[in-house]
C-alpha cells in the first residue's frame, strides 16, 4: 500500500507561491545602511527612501520599519556611523610619542582624508551636528571626534609647547580651520590633493601664526 506524505507548510519546497517579498534580510539594519550610504553618496540625501531601499535590497516595504521609524531615524543613523568612524581614524592617527607640530599633521591629515572621501555623509554629519534636537547619542559621537584634538593641545599646554588658555577655545579655533578647509574641498574650491599636500603649512602657521620670525 502507497504511503500518502504529508507536506508541511514549512517545507521549502512546497511553499504557497507569493508575490510577496520577504520580511527579513539576515543583518538588515546594516544593509540598510550600506545601501543609503550608497545612495547619499551617488544622489543625496533628497533621494534616500526607505521603501526604495527595501526595493533594492528585495524585502518588504515594511521590513525596514523594525529598525528606523521614518527617513529621519535613517539619517540620524547614517551621521552616527559618520562620526564614529570619525573618531576612530582620528584616534587611530594620533600618536602621542610624536613631537608636537607632526602630531598635530597626522591628526589634520586624519580628518582632512576622511571629508575628502566622504563629502556627503559630511554635509549630513555637520547638517545633524548642529540641529538644536540633535538625539543623545548622536550628541555623544559628536563630543567623541573632539577628544583626540583636545587630548593634543592639553598635553601641549603642559609641556609649555603653547599658550595657555582655555583649551576648549583653542580647539575650536584649530577645529574650525581644519574644517574649513575640509568644507572648501567638498565645495570644489579647494582640489583634495591641495588640500592633503597643505596639511604640514597649514600646522605650521596653526602653532607658529603668519608673523615674519
């Protein structure tokens, strides 16, 4: 006698067909990212959608939902990994057993290198760095790429290398112009390389000022 199989709904063979796309997509969060850093890279921000990127990635509209509640959750995301990868090339390239002036190179090279190979996620970085409801922890990978420079010029104040003062205000003097520099190139008004191959004189003029010595 022929034995009748029951197949289970379950058996991947003998699914239901569908046209519906499927809701998970393994690490999910982070294709999404990855896709939007993509898209913002080619196209901007403007063009990020979230139901386009579930197109893409081939899951349903709903899927991303799970992980970011609206476009802005998305963007908000995309600067916190902006940031954080930041401060990671940035205490990464700061060595304290360097003499001042090269130190002070490598880190400017660090973040000047990081804004020449990502002018769109830093333009949506800066853009969420100074909206005034910045979430918490983005504020705090925010204050994370200040340290390595701050780490810098106080270890310079104790050695008596320069002026002493509050180190927050040298900072942001530093910091601003290393980020203008930064915004010239993603501008066009200033070629990468120019950028990159001016980061020792403009070290040198940061520490020594533009008086004739």
């Amino acid at each position: 006698m022929l034995s009748m199989t029951t197949w289970s709904y379950d058996d991947p063979m003998h699914q239901p067909e569908s046209n519906s796309r499927p809701y998970h997509h393994g690490d999910l969060r982070a294709a999404l990212l990855s896709a939007a850093e993509h898209t913002l890279r080619a196209k901007g921000a403007p063009a990020l959608s979230l139901r386009e990127l579930a197109r893409d990635l081939g899951v349903s509209h709903a899927a991303p939902g799970r992980h970011f509640k609206d476009k802005q959750a998305l963007l908000d995301a995309l600067a916190l990994t902006g940031f954080q990868r930041m401060a990671a090339a940035l205490n990464t390239a700061d060595d304290p057993a360097l003499p001042l002036e090269p130190r002070l190179a490598a880190l400017a090279r660090a973040y000047l290198g990081f804004t020449v190979d990502n002018p769109a996620l830093l333009e949506l970085m800066y853009a969420r760095k100074h909206d005034p409801d910045i979430p918490e922890q983005l504020a705090t990978a925010v204050a994370r790429t200040k340290e390595p420079l701050f780490r810098i010029i106080t270890d310079a104040q104790q050695r008596g290398e320069i002026v002493p003062g509050d180190p927050e205000h040298i900072v942001l003097l530093a910091g601003a112009s290393l980020h203008g520099v930064a915004s010239f190139t993603a501008t066009g008004h200033l070629p990468p390389e120019s950028a990159l191959t001016g980061v020792d004189e403009l070290v040198h003029h940061l520490l020594h000022g533009l008086r004739p010595r």
